[in-house]
C-alpha cells in the first residue's frame, strides 16, 4: 500500500468508517472535503439582479420612465428593475417619508413598506403595509405600472 492511488483507497475508505462508526456509535461525524470542482460547467452562485414584482416588461418601462421623469436616475429603460431603478424607486419614496432605509437597490422589507404606502395613497391597495410584496401589493404595483405605461407611450 505505498502507492499515491492505494493511499487515496485507505483515506477514503477510513473516512467512510468514521463517518459509520460516528453515526452508529452516537458520537458526531467526521466531515470530509469534497474535492474542488474541475469542471468548467460549474457557474457562480449570484443573487438576482432584477425584481419586478410581477410587473410586465411594458409596465416596468413606464415605471422606469416615470422615475427619470422625476430626476431619479433608473438607469437603463429596458423593462427589467434591476438594482438601479430600485435605488431610484427608493431615492423617491424616501424624499415623501415613506422609507428611511439605505438606497441600496435591495427590495426588502422596507423598500416594499415604502411601496405599500404609496400604493395604498394612490393606486387602491388595501392591504397591511407589512413589507410583503404579496397579490395585493403587486396588483396596486401593476396599476401603477399599466398607468406610467399608457403615459409614455410603452
């Protein structure tokens, strides 16, 4: 057993024993690596960019526009509310009070408080204002979304 690939057989073979022998005996498990992927398919894990609530394309472009339209800057218009149109959402609700958190273009719970409020002044939300983007918080959205469409011709 003095070769690298016998070796390889022992370790393995003694990991799995002590990982049995822990799980049965009632002590806690040995933990063992898992070797480091080789492959080139293995992809990074990122958050997700975009969050549109349930917006369409078309109401997303309205809701970008609108907020360009208010000197907030939602980057690019392209239907998709990525992290610098919730910055600018954000940016706006935060200059009428309705949220006090950090513009960091994460739609959290706060972001979606600030969104409720609004919604339920002005587009019929009837809900809790309790930062859960839930059917009637995302109905209000679209009517609000639908309405900045038909404004600017999207």
């Amino acid at each position: 057993m003095s070769s690298p690939r016998n070796w390889r057989r022992a370790a393995a073979a003694t990991a799995v024993a002590a990982v049995a022998f822990g799980t049965f005996a009632g002590t806690s498990t040995v933990a063992v690596a898992a070797p480091a992927p080789t492959s080139s398919t293995a992809a990074p894990i990122t958050a997700q960019a975009v969050e549109n609530l349930g917006l369409t394309v078309r109401q997303a472009k309205g809701v970008q526009h609108r907020s360009r339209a208010f000197g907030y800057n939602p980057g690019t218009i392209d239907g998709y509310l990525g992290t610098n149109s919730w910055k600018a959402i954000q940016s706006s609700l935060k200059e009428h009070g309705r949220y006090s958190g950090a513009i960091d273009g994460i739609v959290g719970p706060e972001t979606i408080k600030g969104l409720q409020s609004a919604m339920k002044e002005f587009w019929g939300y009837t809900g809790a204002i309790d930062g859960i983007a839930g059917e009637g918080t995302r109905a209000a959205f679209a009517r609000y979304g639908s309405w900045c469409a038909d404004l600017y011709g999207y």
